[in-house]
C-alpha cells in the first residue's frame, strides 16, 4: 500500500493547515498502530508534513520524504512495488493521481477508507 499522505490528512477539516508536521506525525502513528491486509506499508510525505516524520526506508510504516512532487514520488512508489510483482494499492482521492497509478498497475482506496481502518 502506498498513502498518500497530503490526501489523507487533507481529507478531514480538523485543523491540520495550522500545523502540518503534528498532522503528519499523528497520521504516521496511526499506520503504525493499524492492523493492515498489506505487507508493505509505504507512506509519502511532501512539503511542510516531512518536518513531522523523519524518513524511515525500514520503518513500518515506510516513510518517503518525497523530493519534489509528491505525486510523482507516490507513482514511483507505486510503480516499483507492482513491477516486483507486489498487489498495490495506492490512498488517494486526487483523481490525476489515480489516473497515473491505476496506469501502474495499482489500485485505489479512498482516504475515508483507510481512516475507517486506523485507530483513533
């Protein structure tokens, strides 16, 4: 699975524009203490959030400090997980961005979903 996490914490107004690091690390403990069908984990942070989470290539979850676009950065990830051979499904609810993933060989799950599926 790969999150996008912008989308994610985007997707509820509960404030997270006034610090977008503190969202960042509390959607970050979330994944972490979620039971999830995945095997790998893989959350994309872009911008002001990667103040809230250090990188993390062998953390569960996986954390990506996207260098530029995070959008291109969730494509690669994405990309590189399904060319191994791995089932991938990508958080997301910006449609440009599903259009590139699904054209990866990816999946879409919506942020509401993947919410749904995390402890509070």
């Amino acid at each position: 699975m790969v999150v996008d996490a912008a989308n994610v914490i985007g997707s509820r107004a509960d404030g997270w524009w006034r610090d977008r690091a503190g969202a960042a690390g509390r959607l970050n403990q979330r994944l972490a203490a979620a039971s999830l069908p995945y095997g790998t984990v893989v959350v994309v942070y872009e911008g002001a959030a990667k103040r809230g989470v250090d990188a993390d290539p062998d953390g569960r979850p996986v954390v990506v400090h996207a260098p530029a676009s995070g959008d291109d950065e969730i494509v690669r990830q994405a990309e590189t997980l399904t060319a191994a051979g791995h089932p991938t499904t990508v958080v997301t609810a910006d449609r440009g961005l599903i259009a590139r993933v699904r054209a990866v060989g990816a999946t879409v799950l919506s942020p509401g979903r993947l919410l749904g599926q995390l402890p509070s």
